[in-house]
C-alpha cells in the first residue's frame, strides 16, 4: 500500500531486490511456474448470484500500479469483471496525482456508470468527488481507503489495519516470552506516519504488545518505498546494536528493509512483515532469514469489491446471508502466515 515508487530491480550491497517481507538469496523476478495475484475463479454462490443477470458497468480508479500491492490490486479487480458476461468494466487511468483521479472518476459520472470502485490515493480529498457520484445516483464501493464522509459511499470493503497491528503484536509478543526475553527492544517500521491506516496499525500493534508487557522502543516511517525502507532500516539497526524484534508494515518497502539487514549481517532479531507478498512468504519457507512471518493485508479485496459493486448494481444481496441487500462494511480479517501454513497461502500471494 504505497504510493509513487519504482521497486523492482533495486540493487542494494550487490543484493537484489528481494521480496515483500523477503530477501536473502530470493529474486524479486516472478516465478514462472509459481502462483500469481489473478483473481481465482468466482465460487459459484448459493442462491445463483454468480449467474448471468442485468448488464451493468462498472467504472474503477485506483492509484498508479507502482508496486506490488496496488498491481495486484488492479490485476484482480479487471480479472474478475473478466469472470462476468454481465460486466462491462471501465477503468481510467490509473494516478497518483490527485486532481487527475478526480478527474478520471468525474468522466465515470458522466458516463452514468451504474456503480464505481475507487481505490482513492486520499480518502480526505476525494472525499467530494465520491459524493458527486453518489448524488447523481451511482453507488460507490470504497476499497481500503476510507471516504470520511459515510454518504460518499455505500459500501466500504478493505483490510483491517487495526487487526494487522494486532496480529504482529501478538506474534512477535509470543516469541519474546517463549524465549524468556524481558525488556526487549522492539523496533517498528511504519508506511506513512500521516495516513490513518498507518496509525490503526500503529495502535492495533502497542495494544497487543502492552498484553505481553512490552512497548515500541523506536519507530519510523518509510513512506512505503523501498529505498526508504532501506535507509530506515539502516538508521534504525545503528541506533540499535542489539534488537529483539522488528515489524514492518509493508512487504514492499520491505524489499529495502530487507537488504539492509542483510547489508548489515544482523540475524538476531525476528522480523514480521505486513501484506503476504509472495517474495515474503518464499522468505519464509525458506527459514534461512530474520524473516519469519506476515501478517496478511491481501489484495484479493479488490476482487470482492468488485463482486459487491455487480450485486449491488443489480439489485441484489449476498446469497450466503439473511438480508436482501449488500452490508455498508466489510473487513477482511488480517491473518498470521508462517513457516507452518504459508502453504495454503500461496494462491493468494503477489509479486513484489
């Protein structure tokens, strides 16, 4: 979840790039035979929502794909429109410039789209632009950043921030205990510090640790890119001579992170990264780095939303609850994935 980044191909102490929440001696080119982002199949619904129905079009924005996140994010929304007959799906061009994204969804409104997904670069600032569309009729599914103002939108669909925070916590709360160590020394790495997703991680993870009895020691952000990730990294493994445990919000700027722990030849720390990048979860199985889980932010919710905004347009409700019409929020649940399950998390996963 980051914004105006070039990642690949970073090259940091003659090591490249290496993975969302990874490194070592992983590449961060995509693995030909391996699992991708698409978006899986459609589960054929219970009551037939999946069947052919009204056509309806469907306009989204979203940032520029200039990660690993946002691309995925981007390939599953057209993947899955692709899985409907009944979907036209028009998506503008994708930006990081605000005015330009609220440019490209005032054509949507124009176009008397029958529903739009915004992923918005700032909740706060496009925050009128959703309005508009929502007076003139079009529902809005807001995805992961949140629109302010409740009647900018009719469903939000995103990650729990709060609950990636806590899982983190909790994870890396545990290994200190099973390991008999008090006072640790916990360093955190956050995306950007301003954003309020970045504060929900923030807090969701001091609560969790305050549990254990533990604090943050020291925190900084890294604005979701890698070549800050790294010189974060790198300033906060000088500061500290010896750390316990470290999280990283965000497996892209991880890649960076990454690097300059390996750049530094520290290993006596546990790291747990945020997102469930695919590079992260090889990192994982390969048990050979500080890296040993994440917790999942995954991209799969543009797929969702794009699932809500066809049922919505429609008419219609989710067939697997009591209710006729689509629920105003849903959270995906934020998940630990670790040497044990990552598994069954591949399928899920996306390149860095």
């Amino acid at each position: 979840m980051s914004d105006n980044v070039a990642r690949r191909g970073f090259l940091i102490g003659g090591l490249g790039g290496a993975a969302l929440l990874a490194a070592g001696c992983t590449s961060n080119e995509p693995v030909a035979s391996g699992p991708t982002s698409a978006a899986p199949a459609p589960a054929q619904a219970s009551g037939g929502n999946d069947q052919p129905g009204t056509k309806v079009t469907i306009g989204f924005s979203a940032p520029a794909a200039d990660h690993g996140w946002i691309a995925a994010i981007a390939k599953n929304a057209e993947a899955t429109a692709k899985q409907y007959t009944d979907i036209d799906f028009k998506p503008v061009e994708p930006t990081n410039d605000i005015n330009q994204q609220i440019s490209a969804v005032e054509t949507l409104i124009q176009a008397k789209v029958n529903a739009l997904v915004i992923l918005p670069n700032d909740g706060q600032q496009l925050n009128q632009v959703a309005l508009q569309a929502t007076e003139a009729g079009i529902p809005v599914i807001n995805l992961d950043r949140i629109f302010p103002d409740k009647l900018a939108y009719r469903t939000w669909v995103g990650g729990d921030n709060y609950g990636m925070g806590v899982a983190a916590g909790h994870y890396i709360g545990k290994q200190l205990k099973d390991k008999g160590v008090s006072n640790p020394v916990i360093v955190e790495i956050q995306g950007i510090a301003t954003l309020p997703l970045t504060q929900d991680r923030s807090k969701g993870f001091a609560d969790a640790l305050k549990t254990y009895g533990f604090s943050v020691t020291a925190k900084q952000d890294a604005q979701f890119t890698v070549e800050t990730g790294n010189e974060v990294a790198t300033s906060l493994l000088q500061a500290h001579k010896k750390i316990d445990a470290m999280w990283n919000h965000d497996d892209d700027q991880g890649v960076g992170v990454l690097a300059a722990i390996k750049e530094a030849g520290r290993n006596e720390f546990v790291m747990v990264g945020g997102a469930g990048s695919l590079n992260a979860m090889r990192e994982i199985q390969s048990g050979n780095s500080v890296l040993k889980a994440t917790v999942t932010y995954s991209p799969t919710m543009a797929s969702s939303a794009i699932k809500l905004a066809r049922l919505i347009a429609q008419g219609k409700g989710m067939s697997d609850l009591v209710e006729n019409t689509v629920p105003q929020s849903i959270t995906l649940a934020s998940e630990t994935i670790t040497k044990e399950n990552v598994e069954k998390y591949l399928a899920l996963g996306f390149e860095s």
